[in-house]
C-alpha cells in the first residue's frame, strides 16, 4: 500500500491562490491514476481533479474547471494542486486518492471572504 502525504493547505483570501503537493512513498505511482477530492463537514466527500498514469489527461469538477490545475512528476513520485481565484466556497479538507485505494490524510483549505 502506497501511502500518501499532502502539503500546502492553509488560510488564503478570496482571490487568491494555493498549491498544493502529494508526495507519495512506500512504491511508486507512476503507473496509478490520481486524483484530489474534498470535503466539507457534513457532506460527503467530493471530487475535484484527476490525472491519468500517462500525465495525458486530465479530469476536473465543474466547480473548478478553469481556475484548478492538476499535474504529477512521476520522478518526483508527486502529485499537484494550483489552485487559483479561490473562493470561501473551496474551503475544505483536501484529500489525495491514488488509484488502487490509497488515500492520504488530508489537508485544510480556508478561504476567507
């Protein structure tokens, strides 16, 4: 089992703009598919981006196409997360999937308005 590590949450304003980063260990995942998804208390949890192995394409929510960007290096055995003009709606724990099962432990997102 891969386990998964994201980084780079915090508090940002509206507008404004995060990256955040999953860093994967225990076996590679340049062959598993990736994604990011989230959640807020109270509901379930949502996706909001993925990316295939081959890094040819890419999967978005409706909620964050055009100001959300996945993109993975496979040598780095890393996923990515920018998220631009973010809005107080985006606030959430931000969860790393990997395809296979694995899941990180989630990281916070505040936007403030």
């Amino acid at each position: 089992q891969v386990q998964l590590a994201e980084s780079g949450g915090g508090l940002v304003q509206a507008g404004g703009s995060l990256r955040l980063s999953c860093a994967a260990s225990g076996r590679t995942v340049s062959r598993s598919d990736m994604g990011w998804f989230r959640q807020v208390p109270g509901k379930e949890r949502e996706f909001v981006a993925a990316i295939n192995w081959r890094n040819t394409n890419t999967y978005y929510a409706d909620s964050v196409k055009g100001r959300f960007t996945i993109s993975r290096d496979n040598a780095k055995n890393t996923v990515y997360l920018q998220m631009n003009s973010l809005k107080p709606e985006d606030t959430a724990v931000y969860y790393c999937y990997a395809s296979g099962g694995s899941w990180g432990q989630g990281i916070q997102v505040t936007v403030s308005s």
